[in-house]
C-alpha cells in the first residue's frame, strides 16, 4: 500500500518513512501534524486554539453581529413609527390653529421641544411652541365665520296656525 500525505493525514499517522512510488516527491509531513515542540522543549498546541474552535467562534461572533444588526435596526424602525405617531398626535392638537399644521416642524420646533419627561406630549409646550411659530412666521389658521344657508328656514313670513292640520289630512 503507498500512503500518501492525504491518507496519512487522514488516518492520523505521520509517518516519514512512509514508502513513495517513483512519480511522487517523497512524502512530508502536514503542517498540521507537525511537531509542534519549541527549542525550550514546551509544547505549543495548548496555547494556540484549534482551526475547528477558531472557525466555531468566528461563526458564533458573525452570528452575534448579526443578530445585533437586525435588532438595531428593528429598534430604529420602531423609533421612526413612534416620531411618527407623536407628530401626529402634536398636529390633530393644533389643527384649529395653524393653517397647515404640519408648518409646525417647518418653522423649526423639534418633536423632542414639545415632549414631556415621559415622552408623551406636553399640551402646555406644544401651544407654546404653536403660538410662538405663528408669531413669527405668521401661520394662523383663518378664522372661521359661519355663513347662512339660505336653504334653511326661508319658508313665508308668519304662521297661518293650520300647518300641522294641514299636514295630517290625507
């Protein structure tokens, strides 16, 4: 039988007087399988992890980052959708008095300007923060005067007294 480095390696013999035929070089010992004694005699495999643990570590490392990726950006994805709330809370609250009131984050109030310390919003902060965008930027809402419909109560002039007898003869 000819061993080869391949099948020596394989079958955990590291043999250098392991016979050659004429068309190969002359076998040598994997680096793997290599004596692995310093000049002092100590041996160094015990400091140096194993490829297989290196390997299982680096997988486990990628696998971490990864899942800590995943999760900031569910986080900041999250984040967003609550900004996003809260504004719109902030601006159902102070529709009746700026013309958009969406122009509340144009003049330059920050959401985070007319939060409370829990987060949620300040009614008192947010009229301010209002007022003080509609005073320098001048984006009242207009004020609203109800019309008359002429359609309602345009009937004659008095009551003739009979419009319920009137109403009820068939």
């Amino acid at each position: 039988m000819t061993i080869t480095p391949t099948t020596a390696a394989l079958a955990g013999t590291s043999s250098p007087t392991a016979s050659t035929t004429p068309d190969t070089a002359p076998e040598t010992t994997p680096p793997a399988l290599a004596d692995t004694t310093t000049e002092a005699g100590t041996d160094t495999t015990a400091d140096t992890p194993e490829p297989s643990e290196q390997t299982s570590a680096n997988v486990e490392a990628a696998k971490w980052r990864r899942q800590l990726r995943d999760t900031e950006a569910e986080r900041d994805g999250l984040r967003e959708r609550v900004d996003a709330l809260l504004r719109a809370d902030a601006e159902r609250q102070i529709a009746d008095k700026l013309l958009r009131p969406d122009a509340l984050w144009t003049a330059g109030v920050a959401l985070a300007d007319v939060l409370d310390e829990s987060g949620a919003i300040d009614p008192a902060k947010l009229f301010d923060a209002t007022a003080d965008a509609v005073a320098r930027l001048g984006l009242a809402a207009p004020a609203r005067t109800p019309r008359p419909d002429a359609s309602q109560g345009g009937g004659k002039g008095g009551s003739s007294g009979s419009g319920w007898v009137d109403a009820m003869r068939v």
